[in-house]
C-alpha cells in the first residue's frame, strides 16, 4: 500500500511513518500541503492520504479538496487536533473518507487505514446478498477476457463491480472509495431500509469509532452526484431516525 503522509511536525510524522512501514506500507512525506500535491502529482499514484489539518500555510482542507478534484479514487483519511463538529463535518464534506483525531493509537490508525483499503477494491466483505435482489435490481453474471464479471442495476443506474464503475444511464458518476461501497451496499438492498448503525458497520468497519454522523455526509455527498435536485431526494430515500433506503424505481 502506497501512502502520501502529510504532517509538519516531525515527532508525529516520525511516529506515523514508523508504524505504517511496520506494517509493510510504502511511505512518502511532505511537510508543506504544497509539497504533497506536487509530490502526488509527481510520485503518484498514492492508494491514501493522510492529511494533517492544521498547517502552515495551505491547510490540509485545501490540500483534501484539491487531491479529491485531481485523484477521485485516491483514499482520504484526515488527521486533526480539532474536536469541534464542524470542523469533521467540513473535511467529509470535501471528500475525506474518514478522520482522526489527535492523539491516536497505532493500532486506531492502521485499522482505519486497512478498512479504507478494503472499500476501494473491486471485490471486499461478503459476497453480493443474493437472496435480496428483485427482478427491479439484478445481479449480471458475464465473462470478459477470463474473468467473470458482476453488475448491479437499479432503474437508471449500473454498478459494475469489477471496474469500480457507476453509471446513470450512459453517464458515469465518480464516486469515492467510500460513497461507492455505501451506494453498492444501498443498491444490493434496495427498498429495504438498512440503518445508521448497519450502514457504518458494514462501509466503515466492525470497529469504528467514529461518529453516525459520517453517515450523513456521505449520503449527502451522493444525492449531489446523483439526484436531480437533491434537496428532494428520488433514489435515496431518509428513513427517519432510522438510516435510508435505495427506492424501487416506479417501473418496477
């Protein structure tokens, strides 16, 4: 695993880098948010970011927002002293996958980034629920150059798994390594309402410690990508005090 470490203070990047390499992961290091976005651009590309907020000069915001424009698919965890809500709100909302706050325990950090790495394979967790799909929302079995390929369809959309592809009709949307397991998941159980608690367990992990309201953003995130005035949702519907559900599409 290939990972862009951003942080001005040398004890704790000395700290990170240790750890990470202790765990067989490829560490480059920047002091300056201008010398991570060369250096991604330069030596990329990085499977994660770990962004320091709190910076001398281009704060690790910027740095988040300018590495999402250029690297969609690159993974974004966000390293922070900051406790205050909006502060974590901001980060997810530029595209962080995920945060931690300081201080850290090695093991915290290296969980986290090992559950990131899993939702941006192809293929992670259990296989497909079979036994949830309708005739609305089919699971494709094809072949292509040796390999068998699967694909999620729900009205307009089209997730093909194996390409880490999302389409509405012929558009494809970019999503990050977490809003796309968080939209496979929705859509291998669509009409069924999945909660909060189900939603953070199964996208971000068993153990995480973060807070529900990552949840929140991320789908926030999505309606943006997908809805036609997200303000008045069609596909993801907010079930509420409770999670959200992927709608039957009227057709069905």
């Amino acid at each position: 695993m290939n990972i862009l470490l951003l942080e001005d203070e040398e004890a704790i990047r000395g700290f990170v880098r240790i750890n990470l390499k202790r765990n067989g992961m490829t560490v480059t290091e920047a002091e300056t948010g201008e010398e991570a976005l060369e250096l991604a651009e330069r030596e990329g590309p990085f499977d994660i970011a770990l962004l320091d907020v709190m910076l001398p000069t281009i704060n690790g915001f910027q740095v988040c927002s300018q590495l999402r424009e250029r690297y969609p698919r690159i993974g974004i965890i966000m390293l922070t002293a900051k406790a205050q809500e909006e502060d974590k709100i901001y980060g997810l909302e530029l595209g962080a996958d995920d945060y931690i706050q300081k201080p850290f325990s090695p093991g915290e950090l290296i969980a986290r980034i090992k559950s990131l790495h899993r939702r941006m394979q192809p293929i992670h967790g259990a296989a497909v629920r079979q036994s949830s799909l309708t005739s609305e929302q089919d699971l494709v079995l094809g072949h292509h150059s040796g390999r068998q390929q699967q694909k999620l369809q729900s009205g307009p959309f089209r997730l093909l798994i194996n390409e880490r592809q999302f389409y509405k009709n012929r558009d494809e949307i970019v999503l990050t390594p977490t809003e796309w397991s968080l939209v496979r998941l929705l859509m291998e159980r669509v009409g069924e309402g999945v909660s909060r608690n189900e939603i953070l367990t199964e996208v971000w992990g068993r153990y995480y410690t973060g807070e529900l309201k990552v949840v929140d953003v991320n789908i926030r995130r999505i309606r943006q990508k997908i809805e036609t005035n997200p303000a008045e949702p069609e596909y993801i519907e907010t079930l509420w005090g409770f999670g959200y559900r992927w709608r039957r599409s009227s057709d069905s």
